[in-house]
C-alpha cells in the first residue's frame, strides 16, 4: 500500500503546473534525509537550483530500492543511487545513467570497538561478524579479509538486519560490516563507546563511489540535468567553503527532524568525504570497479563506461 501511494504522489507532483518559468524536477531520494543528501538540501535552501531556474522537488521514499525503478519507467526525473546498485542494473538492462556522484570513495567501512582486541583484521580470526545484507557487501568482506591473510571461513557471518550497531554494543558480534563511517561511528560514539573504522578502499577494495545521481538515459542529454549539477557543484563549493553557515543551510530545511546530536556530529565527518566537484567523472575509478565486480561475480558482464555515465565537463 504504502508502495503504490508513493508512486501516486511521483504522479500527481508529475502533473502538476507551476507558473514561475522554471524547470520542475522531482528528485527521490535513496532515504531519508541526513547529511549524505548535504549538497541538495544546501543547494535547496541556499537557492543554487533557483539560480539555474530549476524547481527541485525532494522526495523521500518508502522503500530504497524504488528511486533506480521510478527512473527506469519515466515516474521520476532523477534518483540517488547506491553505485553498486546501478551496475548491477545496467548490468541487467536498465537504462539508468549516472551524471554526478555526491561522494567520490565509499563511506561503507567495517567497524570494531576501539577497546584493544582488534588492532588489525587479522584479528578478527574466530571473531562475529555482524551484516545487514548479502551480497556486494559479503564481496567486500572477502576481500577486506584476504588482503589481510583470512578468509570468510575464518569468521562467523551473523545476520542482525540493520540493527548494527546496536548488535555491537551489545557484543553480539565483534565486528559490523556495511556500517557507514560517518554515521555509525557516531552513533557509538552518543552511547559512549569508541570505535575504530577499517576502510574498504585501504584494504584490497578499488576506489568507488558511494552515492551517485542518476536519470533515465534517454533524457540524459536534457539541459534541466546539466543545470542540477551545476547547482550541486555550487552547493558543493559553498558547503566546503563555510561549513558552519551550510549546517545552518541543511537543518533549516526541518529542524525539527534534522538538528540533532546525531546529524551535528554525521555533518562534520561527513565534508570530508563529499565529492569536491560532483560532474567529475573518474574514468578509471569506474572502470576498475566494475572489473571488481565482475570478477566476483557481482555482474555478469563488465560494463562499457560511456553506456551508463555522462560528463558534462561543468
């Protein structure tokens, strides 16, 4: 139910006129908002879209694997997107292209509790290992652990679906794979408990980016598109620029929801790993992980990069 009202309301915003001459976008989300979405909510608040006549609407969805389907079918202008998942999508056909990335290397990590037990990932031998999802995830588990002389055998995978970091400080596992750097080290970080991140890209796991934006590729080419990034690489600019004023910017969209110890604290470690300049485009970066993800059986076939990307050279 909560589905089909949701792609209803992608409808009716479709539809609906406006008469100040810009250009309507209706944009979803990957999930709720928080500080992974900063340059689009600092681009909203601080008028970067209006700049370049663009009439933004956010729209938060019911379920994250809707936004790369409501883009496939013409029910919504652009999405953010988990990199992986588009591959995979282009990989099974969907015409889905990225044109800019919100964060140019991953934020997923694997996390431990800074207490001493753990020092490296050889030490997880005979250790639990706590994951929300399969999948690409258990690839990059692999992976981490052979760059460190282990295996997945040499560790006990437990299902916690996406109570992460409450299983660790629980001690139900000893470790929590998938867990974003920004946010689930602060999260222990309000329960008092310090905890040490390993990153995937400094252990055996090519660079790639986290989130990306995407459309349908037959509208890749509308100049509304190359407009938004341009907005996004203004917004960008600005966030790095004054950071403390975007905060200010982000948490005006609805303080209520989003002026939290959580968010204060996701806000400062979460600019560091903003892309600096959202339309670049990464030639290697991609193809490298794609060739990862074939390797490993992610994809069935390794991508041609110009069939699901787009620079515009902004």
């Amino acid at each position: 139910m909560k589905k089909r009202l949701f792609i209803l309301l992608i409808a009716c915003l479709a539809k609906t006129a406006f008469a100040n001459g810009a250009d309507r976008i209706n944009l979803v989300l990957d999930w709720f908002i928080n500080p992974d979405h900063a340059a689009i909510i600092v681009a909203q608040q601080q008028g970067f879209f209006k700049k370049y006549h663009l009439d933004v609407h956010i729209i938060e969805p019911t379920d994250p694997s809707l936004p790369p389907k409501l883009i496939a079918t013409h029910q919504a202008d652009i999405a953010i997107d988990y990199l992986t998942q588009l591959q995979m999508a282009v990989a099974q056909g969907l015409p889905l292209v990225r044109i800019a990335s919100l964060f140019n290397q991953p934020l997923s990590s694997l996390v431990v509790l800074d207490d001493g037990h753990i020092k490296t990932l050889a030490d997880l031998k005979g250790k639990k290992i706590g994951h929300a999802i399969s999948g690409f995830e258990s690839v990059v588990l692999k992976t981490m652990l052979n760059h460190a002389g282990l295996t997945l055998n040499d560790v006990k995978m437990v299902n916690v679906n996406y109570e992460l970091s409450p299983a660790l400080l629980s001690k139900r596992v000893d470790a929590i794979n998938g867990a974003f750097r920004n946010f689930e080290v602060n999260q222990l970080k309000l329960a008092g408990v310090k905890a040490k991140a390993f990153f995937p890209e400094q252990n055996g796991v090519p660079n790639y980016e986290e989130l990306v934006v995407i459309c349908h590729k037959d509208q890749v080419n509308a100049p509304k598109f190359q407009r938004f990034v341009a907005a996004l690489n203004d917004a960008t600019d600005y966030i790095k620029a004054h950071p403390q004023k975007a905060w200010q910017a982000f948490i005006s969209y609805n303080p209520a929801l989003l002026n939290t110890p959580l968010n204060q604290l996701a806000w400062q470690d979460t600019i560091p790993y903003i892309s600096p300049k959202p339309s670049k485009l990464n030639r290697a970066d991609y193809q490298n992980f794609s060739v990862f993800l074939y390797k490993n059986h992610v994809i069935s076939h390794d991508l041609n990069l110009s069939n699901y990307t787009k620079d515009y050279a902004l």
